[in-house]
C-alpha cells in the first residue's frame, strides 16, 4: 500500500494541485551541473568526479577504481572535458545473494564545461590507483599577476 499525502478538501486551491505537479516534475529533472544523487541520473551508476581549482590549473580527479587505461577514453571538443569507459562488472560470487550492492558497472559517459581560461594544449591525464587526474593548465593571460608599485 502505498502512502498519499491527505489533502484537505474543505480548504481545497486548485492551484496547490499544479504547484505539486511541478514540484514532481522538478524533482524528475532536477539535475546539477555536478550531478548528486537525485534527481532523473544518480550517481551509484556513474563514477565520481572532483574539480579543483588551484592557483596555475584546474585538476579534475575521477574514482576508477578496477578499471584499466584502455577502458578509459578521456576528449576534448569546444571547451567540453568528456570523459567515457566501459566498467566491466567483477566475477560475481554463487555463494549466496547480495543484501546490498553499491558497487556499479556498465558504460557511463562523464562531461564538464571547461572555462576558455584553460590551455587544451597543454593537458595531461594520468590513471594511478583508481583515480584518473586530469591536469587542465590556465592560460598565461588568466594566471594571477604580481604587479609591484614603487612608491617614491
């Protein structure tokens, strides 16, 4: 049985009913830039991504934990970071069934728009313990410059 929220028709505004269907229909869709668990995609069938802005570059750091470098193919188009595998699922245990499984398999495709700040020539990837780092450089023009002023 299913539960259902009461309304109270004595108080009834039929524009509560097109507010709820929205905030449903919001719910379905709601999905970040960085997407979380919510929403129409969740993250238990995707892998997890950070970015992280330092001072010369942008590093992104993606948890790949059991897949190889030739699972992984990491592009860049129109300032678009995309980054697309195939994680083939673990030999799966006949000793008894699973009370819960978190772990995830299958192809998943991650993108990120990337500022024109960063110099796409200059961008290095590597896969080391699970963990794919992508160091995306910053322009010379968009680093931070030091001006000294003397002051006579």
């Amino acid at each position: 049985m299913a539960i259902v929220r009461w309304k109270n028709r004595d108080l009834y505004d039929p524009w509560a009913d097109f507010k709820s269907l929205q905030d449903e229909i919001n719910d379905l869709f709601d999905i970040d830039r960085f997407p979380s668990t919510t929403g129409l995609f969740d993250r238990s069938v995707s892998p997890a991504i950070d970015v992280i802005e330092g001072e010369h570059e942008f590093t992104v750091k993606c948890e790949l934990p059991g897949m190889e470098q030739k699972d992984i193919d990491v592009s860049i188009a129109s300032n678009i970071l995309t980054i697309k595998g195939q994680k083939k699922n673990e030999v799966e245990e006949k000793k008894g069934k699973y009370y819960k499984k978190e772990s995830w398999a299958g192809n998943f495709q991650r993108t990120l728009s990337l500022p024109s700040s960063v110099a796409a020539d200059k961008i290095s990837a590597e896969l080391k313990d699970g963990i794919l780092t992508i160091a995306l450089p910053k322009k010379e023009e968009a680093k931070p410059k030091q001006i000294e002023v003397n002051i006579k």
